[in-house]
C-alpha cells in the first residue's frame, strides 16, 4: 500500500492546490502501462478543470509540467469537483477532489458533474483504470459522483 500520485492544479490568481489518487505497485513489467494510464487521467482531468495542471507526482517522481497560469479568470482553487469513488470488494468510500473545476460540465441547474459529457466520461474510465483503494493497491475502485463544491468540503 501506500501508492500515489498528485496532480498540483494553478488557478487564474496563481494559487495551487492537489488532487490525489492510489494506485497499485509499479513493476518493470508493469510500468508502460502504468506510464500511459497515467497520462490518461492527466488528459483526461485537464478535460473538466479550467485551472493549468501545472505538476504531477508519483512515488519517486515529481515533474513540473507548467508554471504558466491559466487565461480563463473562472479557474479557481476555490471551487473544486467532489470525485466520490467506492472500493469494488469491500465498497468502502472514498473521496477525492479536483481544483479549478470547469462548470460548463455540470448538469443544467444542479451541482452535479454530467456523467454523460464526453470529458467527465473519459476522466471516470481514466481514473477506474488506474485508480485503486487507498486501504489496499489491489483493489480497483468505481466512481459513484463527481460534484461541484467550494474550498474544504
């Protein structure tokens, strides 16, 4: 156990904030996969934020990938999305949350992502693909719902 990764997230104003997830071991066999399902789920949370992704970490890994703030003023850290996930065998819950959410993926009147949208689709395989339980990196997880909030929820 004890497998993560971060992605650090900047907002217009340039203040950061992370989203973290767990995944299983890393091997040498496993490692190109690992590698292309991570990249998967940078693409596809950069595909429901506003905000520049603007680093990413793994254990023993840590890349700046920009330092360059985003130019649409409603990236903030302020607002973030509530990914809500459940471990496949024992169905603990677990949450997660994502800064800089992009609002025009939300459903009409709620504060509820569109699990429909073509970006928080590819964002949930993403995530199921690489993501595991934080209590053991074999157990695969499934998420439930992503939710608009404010900071700390």
């Amino acid at each position: 156990m004890g497998h993560y990764g971060t992605f650090t997230v900047l907002d217009y104003s340039e203040e950061k904030s992370t989203t973290q997830f767990n995944f299983g071991a890393v091997t040498a066999i496993s490692i190109a996969g690992f590698l292309t399902n991570f990249g998967s789920l940078r693409t596809a949370i950069g595909n429901i934020i506003l905000g520049t992704i603007q680093k990413e970490a793994w254990v023993g890994d840590s890349t700046v990938l920009s330092n360059t703030p985003p130019s649409d003023a409603s990236a903030q850290i302020e607002l973030k999305w509530l990914v809500s996930y459940e471990a496949d065998t024992t169905k603990k819950k677990f949450r997660t949350e994502i800064p800089t959410p992009d609002t025009s993926k939300l459903i009409a009147g709620t504060d509820k992502a569109d699990m429909t949208d073509t970006d928080i689709a590819s964002y949930v395989t993403a995530f199921e693909t690489i993501g595991r339980s934080p209590d053991d990196d074999t157990e695969t997880v499934t998420v439930l719902d992503i939710t608009l909030v404010g900071r700390n929820n």
